[in-house]
C-alpha cells in the first residue's frame, strides 16, 4: 500500500511539473508574439510616417520659394517626430531592426538638409541698392556697419536653423539667446573652435576637421557625421555618430550612444563649465545621474562578449581637465 501511494506521490509531482513547464512555454511563446506582433505594426506604422516625410521632400521642387521655410519646418518636425517614434520602441526593436530604422531617419535628416541647401540658399549681403555717402569716411563706415551685419546674418539658415558652416582658422561663438532649443548645425569647418554656450534642441556636426565643439546642453540629439581629429564636448539625450575618426568625446549621454562605420574614437565624461551652465542643464531635463558616456553602442561590431575595436575609454592622463582656456584658442 504504501509503495502505490509512494508511485502516485511521484506520479502527481511528476504531472506538476510537466504542467508547470508547459504554462511556462506558453507564456514565454505568448511573449515572443506580443514582441512579434510589436514589431509587424511598429514596422508598417513606420512605413507610413516614412513614406509621408519622402512624399513631403519630393515636393520641395514645386513650392513656391516663399513657402520653402515653412515647409522645411514642417519637414523637419516630422522627421524629429519619427526619430523619438524608434528611440521610444527601442524596448521590443531587435538590435538589426533598430539600426535599419535609425539609417532610414538619418537618410531623411541627410536628403532635407541637402535639399534646404539647394532651394533655400542663405542670404548674402550686397551693397548695389543702397546710395552711399559721398564721403569716404562715412562711406567706409557704412560699409564696415554692413560687413558686420552680414557677418551677424551669415549664421542664420532659416528661421529654426543657425550654425556655421564653410569656415577655416577661426574661433566661433553663439550664446544662449541665439540658440535657445533652436535645431543647430556646424558643417564643413576646418580648424575652427566653436563655443555654444546655451541650450540646444538638436546639434549636428557634419564634415569637421581637427575642430573643438564646446557644447552647452541638447535636450534630445546629437548627430557626427564624417569628423576627423576633434574634440567634441557635448551633453544631450542621444548621440549618433557615423563615418567619423580620431575624435575624443567628452560625453553626457542619458541613453547609450550609436556609433557606426566610425574608427578611433574615445570618450570621457563631460567636463565642461560656462557661467549658466547649470541653469542650461536645468532646462534641458536631462538626468544628470543618467550617464552612458563610457557604453556605446557600435553597429559595426556585434560580438556579444568582445568589446568592438572602433572606440574606447579615454586614459585619465591623456584627459583634458578644464577647458576655460580653450575657447579662444585656435586648433594647432
């Protein structure tokens, strides 16, 4: 008697844990479909909000010029709106999917800056329509108030957009009242040192060379693109970075950097100080406990267990520790 209740006391144990193994299975298939599921209606919602920013570009050519700005705005709200639509996923998003979706927003971002350049030229200064002083004295001193008006005008792309571009030698400043949450822009610069003390809504940086960006806060991205020799110091929610080398970033990331097709790039912890900086950051709702400056993402290099090749962690010796002497020096 008692062996058969001992045979029916392993007998149940055994249909137990068969059970429970099977609810666990299911859960766990129930899981994979939800992610699935996620994905296949993440993926063709994103289909629609993507083809809806490409058909929004094809239209550029037949606005009329004076609509342009406000289209463009339109266009770069959308795309801004679909960036923070991956960013927002990234929970279910495998790895692959997630980098397809980030190229395809970085595409968009290329081909509307790309356009705005063609059909949206910046204003150049002229003098052929103002009647100018007899006097010498006062007609150079016309001209000097317009040379600095224009000089002033030239880092205006359009109502949303300042920044510099095409510049080599010079050390660049924009304070907070020109920059305030405003999309911001430095491209194509060559030993320049560019200071932007306040609060930024976007920063990209694109084709600069043995450059230094000293960078207030961003509230959402930043994006690197084809920089060579620089040192880059930047606090914001995201940083991409593609196509670039030889950079040291001194970084304050709340989410984890993306670096892709990119080779020697090194990073430290943010280390910059302006007067208001602190009032900046308060502004910008960044986590300042939040900080992913030394775990980058690269797209290039997805061994699991080995660490990728293409950046590192800056030596503390090699470290720039203040940088107050460096906005008004010129890159050697």
């Amino acid at each position: 008697m008692n062996d058969k209740h001992s045979v029916l006391e392993r007998l149940s144990r055994r249909d137990a844990q068969r059970l429970e193994k099977l609810q666990k299975a299911h859960k766990a298939r129930e899981e994979v479909d939800a992610c699935d599921e996620n994905e296949d209606y993440f993926s063709g919602s994103f289909k629609i909000k993507s083809e809806y920013v490409e058909d929004l570009l094809a239209q550029v050519p037949t606005i009329d010029n004076s609509m342009l700005p406000s289209h463009f705005d339109i266009i770069k709200k959308e795309i801004n709106e679909l960036q923070k639509y991956v960013v927002t996923s990234t929970f279910f998003l495998k790895e692959f999917n997630l980098r397809k979706f980030l190229g395809i927003v970085q595409n968009l971002q290329t081909k509307c800056y790309e356009l705005e350049d063609r059909y949206v030229p910046r204003k150049k200064f002229g003098f052929s329509k103002k009647k100018l002083p007899k006097s010498h004295s006062q007609k150079q001193n016309l001209m000097d108030e317009a040379d600095g008006a224009a000089k002033k005008d030239s880092n205006k792309w359009d109502e949303n957009l300042f920044g510099f571009s095409s510049k080599e030698n010079e050390v660049l400043l924009l304070e907070n009242d020109e920059l305030y949450r405003r999309d911001v822009a430095l491209r194509n610069l060559k030993n320049c040192t560019i200071g932007l003390k306040g609060l930024m809504g976007t920063l990209h940086l694109i084709n600069l060379e043995n450059c230094i960006v000293l960078s207030g806060p961003v509230t959402s991205s930043v994006f690197v693109d084809k920089c060579t020799n620089c040192k880059i110091v930047i606090a914001c929610q995201q940083l991409r970075m593609h196509t670039s080398t030889k950079c040291d970033v001194y970084l304050h990331v709340t989410s984890k950097g993306i670096v892709e097709d990119c080779s020697q790039i090194r990073t430290a912890p943010y280390n910059l100080f302006y007067d208001n900086l602190e009032k900046h950051y308060e502004s910008s709702s960044l986590d300042r406990n939040s900080n992913n400056w030394d775990n980058l993402d690269d797209f290039n290099w997805l061994a699991p267990d080995v660490s990728s090749p293409n950046w590192s962690v800056l030596d503390v010796s090699e470290r720039i520790d203040s940088w107050d002497d460096w906005w008004s020096k010129i890159p050697l």
